[in-house]
C-alpha cells in the first residue's frame, strides 16, 4: 500500500483519489472545502509530508470567452492558465522535508513542463508528467480503463520513476492498458494531439453533414459509415508515420477540387484550403532544413526519389518536387535521384560528390500494409561525407554518412 496525496480534489481529483484509495492510503487537499467517505481531507503541511506520491490534479484553465461555447475563432490565440500548477509546485516546495515523487496530471501544452514548471520544483524532487483521458460524468470508470496511459520523464526512461509509477497503476487498472513512456514533451504532446485528432474527425464527418444538407440526395450516415468500416487506411494505423507528405494522382487535387465545391455551395469554410495550405508550408519546413543542412556542411543538395513514391514513375502530384520548389525558392539547386521518374528535368543517376540528400522514398513505409517489403536500396552510391535526412527515422548510421533523423529532436 502506497501513501498518496492529491492537490486538488475537485471534479477531476476527488474521483481519480477515490478510486486510488481502494488500494492504497490517500489524502487530498483543496483550496475549496471537499468531503470524501474514502480520501481523508487534510491541510497541505500533512498531505505533503505524509504523501510519497503527490499528484497535482488542478485546473489550467482557458480564459474568460475561449472554452469553446461562444465563437472565439477571431480571437488572439491564447495557452492555458498556469497560476494553479505553480502555485501547488509551491506548496510542495515550501512543505516537504523529503524527497517527492509529483506527478502532473492536468492537461498543458509541449514544452510546458520543462519550461514553467520543473524549474520551480525544489530539485530533491522527482517530476512526472501523466495526463489522464477522462470524460466528465464518467471520470473513475475512465480511470481504471484507460487507452493508454502516458508517463513523462524527463529522458523518457523506462526505468526508474516512470517504471515505479507503472507498478501503482497496475494495482488499480482494469483493462491492462498499455504504457507509453517518453519525455515531458512527448507525452504533452501524445496528449494535446490525441485531443486535437478527436475535433479534426469530428469537424471532418459533421462536414460532410454540411454538404449533404448543400447538395441533397446524401444521408450523411451512409457516407460516414462507409468510412469508418474502412479500418486500413482511414480508421487504422496506416499514415501514422510523419515523414513525407500526402501525394500522388488523387489525394492533393482531390483536395484542390474540394476547394472549389466548398465554395460552389457556400459551405461558409474551406477545410480543404487549410490541408492544402499546411501541406505546402510543411514542405517549405523541409526545404529549409536541407538549405540548413547544405549550409552547414557546404553542400549541394539531392533528393532520393523524385516520383511520388517508390517504384512508380509517375511524378505528378509528387512531394519530392514541392520540397525541391522551396529548395530553389530558397536560392539552391536541386537534383534528383530516380531512374524511373516520367519526368527527366534535373534528374542523375549518380552524384559526382558529397551532398545533403533528402531520402524521400522508403518502401518499407510505402507498401507496408501489403506484406514485408524490402529495404529500399540507394538509387546510386552514396558519397563518403554525405549527409541524409531521414524524414522517416528508419535509417541507422552508416560509415562515412552522416544520417539526421527528420522529427526526433529528443537528443537536441
């Protein structure tokens, strides 16, 4: 039996510290009076010096007019309230006469953590970063039969804390959940996201709702329906891999062409024009980095696979390209590396000389969902003293080769 303590025993608290005390001493602390039959409610002097664990479960609230229930679109983007998180942070600092084991389960933005708040912690304490999917009206069921459960540490580590932390929640779980582990960031930003794919899915089928009541002869249900049974790609873990972006003879002009139908009927938004619009500005991302990189190193610039994808000729709707648009944009060449590419312009077939190369094509990521692929093989020999940047994170070192892993700044 653990000795927990949770500040803030609230709406979100006060169930989450009752279902920890069916197997385990809990107390809790509020600055509002609160009564529980199972936590004992106490001052924070004995919470904090009777607690091994303490878990910060206080409000980051928005401010007045942004939680979603009036328009705020147009207004000046804002991050969540801090005041109580570092306030709690304070209290556990001016109190404890031990070591602490805190663990944050409110939810804040990537970067938040390591910013604003391990900083305040006295340093004789430990820091975790564990947010909770939870739904108001049903917050201990949810509890108990999490997804996932996100545990950040400062490196990531499995061992240690976050393996400490692991063991306590097995005590209480229910439906064996499973465990990620990674830094303070990373599970900031598993969070956040996971929250934010919910609306984009929700946006995306009430749109099509839209465009049924625009254009008739549409029951939005058949429509969604249809693609939610559609577990390979859609509803499944495919295009879950960041890396390079959606291209190809459909997805982009399909996209292009819905433009024009949102405008045709007056839907009143362009979700389609934000895709396409994101898609573009990720590329010119790319492209910079590689002018970075070419920089750095003193180095021309080629791209490794100019179709849009591998072993296709076809380069219409190709990625490789939009990134080599914004390279040039940007004042460098660009070559590229593909013999079978339909269209020729500043293709090679070899590279005289070291270079920063973009490694656009990977067959393994490609053609995944159809059976083991082989890895894909360099278009030519890759120059001692070239550097590669790996979009997919799949490449490993390599003698001589300098290989970045686009995405993974962990070790930065």
């Amino acid at each position: 039996m653990k000795k927990i303590g949770f500040i803030g025993i609230g709406k979100l608290g006060l169930d989450c510290a009752e279902v920890m005390a069916e197997k385990h001493e809990v107390r809790g602390y509020d600055i509002y009076p609160r009564t529980s039959d199972s936590v004992k409610v106490c001052d924070i002097d004995e919470l904090v010096n009777e607690s091994e664990w303490i878990f910060i479960a206080v409000p980051t609230p928005h401010a007045e007019g942004y939680d979603g229930s009036v328009p705020s679109s147009h207004m000046e983007p804002r991050d969540f309230g801090h005041d109580a998180v570092i306030d709690a942070i304070q209290k556990i600092n001016s109190h404890a006469r031990s070591s602490k084991k805190v663990v944050l389960i409110s939810t804040v933005l990537p970067g938040t953590t390591r910013k604003n708040f391990v900083p305040l912690l006295d340093a004789k304490h430990q820091f975790l970063y564990n947010p909770y999917l939870i739904a108001m009206g049903s917050v201990k069921w949810d509890m108990v039969n999490p997804e996932m459960i996100m545990i950040g540490t400062e490196d990531g580590d499995w061992n240690g804390v976050a393996g400490e932390l692991k063991d306590l929640y097995d005590t209480v779980m229910q439906n064996n959940p499973r465990y990620e582990i990674g830094t303070w960031d990373e599970c900031e930003a598993v969070k956040i996201f996971y929250n934010t794919f919910i609306s984009a899915k929700v946006g995306l089928v009430n749109m099509v709702q839209d465009f049924a009541m625009k254009i008739g002869n549409i029951n939005v249900d058949v429509v969604t329906n249809a693609l939610a049974r559609s577990t390979m790609r859609i509803m499944g873990p495919k295009y879950m891999t960041a890396g390079m972006g959606d291209a190809g003879a459909c997805h982009p002009r399909d996209n292009i062409a819905l433009r024009w139908l949102a405008k045709e009927y007056n839907i009143g938004y362009d979700l389609f024009d934000t895709v396409m619009h994101a898609r573009e500005i990720q590329a010119r991302n790319l492209a910079l980095f590689l002018v970075e990189q070419a920089k750095q190193h003193g180095l021309p610039i080629a791209i490794h696979g100019k179709a849009y994808k591998p072993d296709v000729p076809y380069c219409i709707g190709s990625y490789s390209t939009l990134v080599g648009y914004y390279v040039k944009e940007a004042g460098f060449d660009v070559k590229y590396l593909d013999p079978l590419a339909d269209d020729p312009a500043d293709v090679i077939s070899e590279l005289a000389d070291s270079a920063v190369i973009l490694w656009a094509h990977d067959r393994k990521i490609t053609y995944e969902y159809t059976g083991d692929q082989p890895e894909t093989e360099p278009y030519c020999e890759i120059p001692q003293g070239s550097v590669i940047v790996d979009p997919w994170r799949k490449l490993v070192d390599m003698t001589g080769l300098t290989v970045v892993h686009y995405g993974n700044t962990r070790n930065k």
